[in-house]
C-alpha cells in the first residue's frame, strides 16, 4: 500500500492516522500523486483561485473509495488538515469497518487535549467517541487536585535500570537480558551513582526540590540487593525531606525476593509494582516471560507481608494467544488481590518488538477486553486516573492507570501531563524541564543502550549544566 501526500504538508497527522488503522501494515511513502497506482491511498490538496479541494482516495484490490470538501483558500492550514484527517477517517473506516474510538487524535496525551472541549464538539470536529471523552473528562477531574498539589520549583527524579531477566517478546524498550549484559552491571551501577550525584548538585544549584522518585526499567529488581541498597545510597546526595512518593518497579514476579522488598522498604519506597500482564500461564509463557501466575501471587503476598500499602499491578489486553475470556479471568483474579492501582496497557506493537517480526496478523479484542476492564474496575471501586495512547497499539487502544482514590501515583500524573521537570538518570533515560509559567518544555536524552551509555559517559554529565542553565533563564 503506498500513501501518497499530494499538495500539502499534512503529511504527519495524515500518516499516523492511516497507522492507526494499520498498525502492522508496511506502507510505502510517497508525496507524488503519480505513484497513485496498485494499491494506494492518495490525500491530496488542490488549489484553485478562492477556494481549496481536499481530497482522500483509496484502491485497495477491488475496492475504491472517495470523499472530498471544498473550503475557502483562506482557511487556515489547521484547520485544513482536521478537514483532510476526517475525509481520511471516513474513507479508512469505510473501508474496514473500525471506526476508531479516539477519532481523528493521534497524539498520546489525549486527556490534556479533550480538557476543554465538551462531548458534542468533540463528536463533530474530532470524531470522537463520546464515551472517551467523557473517559477524559473524569480523568481531568482526578488529575486536577493531584496536580495543584505540586510543590513550587520541584521535580521527580527518574532512575533507569535497563535490565531484565529475560527479554519478552513484545517488549520494545532498551531493556537488555541480565544474562547477556551481565558484564556490564557493575560498572553501569558505579556510573549511575556518580550520575545521580551530578544531578543532585544541579538540583541544587537551581534550587529545585525533590518531590517523587520512580525506579523504572527494564526491571529494578534484576539487581540484588546488595546492588539495590547501593543505589538507594546514592539518593542520600539530594535533599529526601520533601519526597512525597517514592515507586520502586519490581515489574517481574520472579526477580522479587524477600530480602530485595526489605531494602526497597528500608530505603523509604512505599510504592512498588508487581507486574502479571496476564495470569494465564500458557499466555506468559508464549510471551517469553518466565514466570508462572502462580509466582505473581506469591510476591504479591509477600509485598504485602514486608508491608507495602501501596501496590501496582500491570496487566496487557491482546497478547498474542490469549483472548477475551482469558484476559476477564486475568483481570478478575487481580482485582480479588485488590491491590491499590491496576494499569491496563494494550499491546504495542513497536517495531523493535520480535513479535512484531514474526505476527503482521492483525490482533483483534482489545477493544472488548479494554471495555470489560473498564466496567469491571469501576464496580471493584477503581477509577481511571492516568491514560496514554502509543503507536501501533492493538486495536489502536491506549494505557489507563486505574487506582483506588487517594492512591493514584503522583508521578504517573506528573510526567504524562508535562507538569512538572522530570530529571532523569541512566540509559535511555529522558529529562524533561518544564517551566509552566512560561510554558517552556526541554529534553535531554541519555544515550539508549548501557553500553553506549557507558562509553560516552561524560555527555550525561555534562548535559546535567543544562538544567541548571534552563532555570537560569
Ligand atoms: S519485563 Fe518489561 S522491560 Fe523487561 S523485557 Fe519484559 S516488557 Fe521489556
């Protein structure tokens, strides 16, 4: 299929929508409305004295579909392109029978956007589906309070630990086997300590404080404890009076261990997740994930034993051989473990992924699997409080973070809603400066891979004097 963009710059929207509807589909680009043969799908502007034809073709086999408008050629080019991306929708939907819930957006953060925008406009310019947008207005109300509780001038400090005990097989993070990097562990820890002192000196020097910390990956508890307990050291270089959350990812069942829970607790994590994504043991081995359901719950009762109030359970809707049955049975058994917060993700399909290499079959229930938990977690008393799409994803579903009230994560609101600066430590690792007043947002990423992140180390710690020199401003 070639997607061709012809006369226009709306060439990045236009794209992602027709992803949208293709997730694993190769497509061939082209901005030449010559290429309009085989299989195509051709949108197009045309130009003509005080008006401006916008046009969207489709052939695919036997099938031909076509929808055009006219407006005046003073429209502006925004407005253009919803015009164009609503053609493009109504010829896509035609002609596979989907009809995407968040209509026309394409972005991640959906919420943020449909803040503002009532149900009726949304339907009519956007397209979308009026329960997402009353989904999004919930989740603004939840977010509101959590996000005027954000002390002035302080940020969230990100710790990245790209290991894993094994890689699964949808997984498309930077995230390396233990087994295969496991030369690397050690001195990628020295480095993340002297990094993390780094950051906590230009912290200071813009006098910025501490609010919350995430320990993410890849997953954290691939370290021993004795490793855990050594990072956990370096955090005494910032300033923790202030720290009103702290989340340690345990993510794989089969890395958590009693003595590990003690040093997270010891450290002053109250907030850890314990990560099934399904308790289907035919579907977690398929995935590559080596561990059982019956070993999520044996570290679930043990994190409850070593006292942590505050847990997280991740589940995946569309995983490759599990189905709608198989996923309602994984979401009632979580919900009788009734932990504080339980995300859905739908599965992504990125293409880093093996999977993604090996299946181009388009996988289907996400949706109804999605809708289930949605009913079945608002009657377990759980209520959506953070969501974001990603590309590629099973019938183009997003992620919610669903918690009991008054136990959402503060950090999950936090950095999806670019509310706060985010200073992040490690491979793969992404600051975020934010200056809300002034509405100013910088990344800095660290470089990907442990390795590289190794060797060219010191451009971590340099790009630290970037923080400094963004509050200076
Ligand atoms: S545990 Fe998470 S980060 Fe690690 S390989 Fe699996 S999906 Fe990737």
């Amino acid at each position: 299929m070639t997607l061709i963009f012809s006369g226009h710059p709306f060439a990045y929207e236009a794209e992602r929508l027709f992803r949208s509807f293709f997730p694993p589909v190769k497509i061939t680009l082209s901005h030449s409305a010559e290429d309009a043969c085989g299989d195509f799908c051709l949108t197009e502007r045309i130009r003509d004295g005080e008006s401006v034809t916008l046009s969207v073709e489709l052939r695919a086999g036997e099938h031909c579909g076509r929808r055009e408008t006219v407006v005046p050629a003073d429209t502006p080019d925004k407005e253009q392109e919803r015009e164009l991306c609503i053609l493009l929708y109504g010829v896509l939907s035609e002609y596979t029978g989907v009809m995407p819930p968040w209509g026309i957006l394409t972005g991640i953060r959906p919420v943020k956007l449909l803040a503002d925008i009532d149900e009726r406009t949304a339907a009519e310019r956007l397209l979308v589906a009026p329960e997402k947008t009353r989904l999004a207005h919930r989740i603004n109300e939840i977010q509101r309070p959590l996000i005027g509780s954000i002390p002035e001038r302080s940020f969230s400090l990100y710790v990245s630990i790209p290991f894993c005990p094994t890689r699964c097989s949808y997984c498309s993070f930077v995230s390396h086997s233990v087994d295969k990097a496991a030369g690397l562990v050690g001195d990628y820890l020295d480095r993340l300590c002297e990094e993390i002192g780094a950051a906590a000196e230009a912290a200071r020097a813009a006098g910025l404080r501490l609010d919350t910390i995430y320990f993410g990956g890849g997953t954290p508890t691939t370290l021993s404890a004795e490793q855990l307990k050594r990072l956990f050291g370096a955090l005494e270089r910032f300033d923790l009076s202030g720290v009103r959350e702290f989340t340690v990812e345990a993510g794989r069942p089969d890395t958590i261990t009693r003595e590990k829970l003690e040093a997270i607790k010891a450290a002053g994590a109250r907030r850890i997740s314990v990560n099934p994504q399904t308790m289907n043991d035919s579907v977690l081995e398929a995935i590559g994930r080596r561990h059982t359901a019956a070993q999520t719950e044996r570290a679930y009762e043990l994190a409850r034993e070593v006292g942590f109030d505050s847990i997280n359970m991740d589940l995946i809707a569309g995983l490759p051989t599990d189905d709608v049955e198989g996923f309602r049975r994984s979401l009632d058994r979580v919900c009788e473990l009734a932990p504080e917060n339980i995300t859905v993700h739908s599965l992504s399909l990125k293409r880093a992924a093996r999977l993604f290499r090996e299946r181009e079959s388009e996988l289907s229930g996400a949706f109804e699997m999605l809708s289930y938990a949605h009913e079945r977690l608002a009657a377990c008393g759980y209520e959506p409080y953070y969501l974001y799409r990603q590309k590629n994803t099973a019938d183009n579903c997003e992620n919610t973070g669903y918690a009991k009230r008054g136990t959402e994560s503060l950090y999950n609101v936090f950095i999806m809603e670019e509310v706060q600066t985010i200073i992040a430590v490690g491979a793969g690792a992404s600051t975020k400066l934010v200056d809300v007043p002034k509405k100013r947002i910088e990344r800095i990423s660290n470089l990907k891979y442990p390795y590289e992140y190794l060797d060219r180390f010191n451009e971590a710690l340099a790009a630290k004097s970037r923080i400094i020199g963004f509050f200076d401003k």
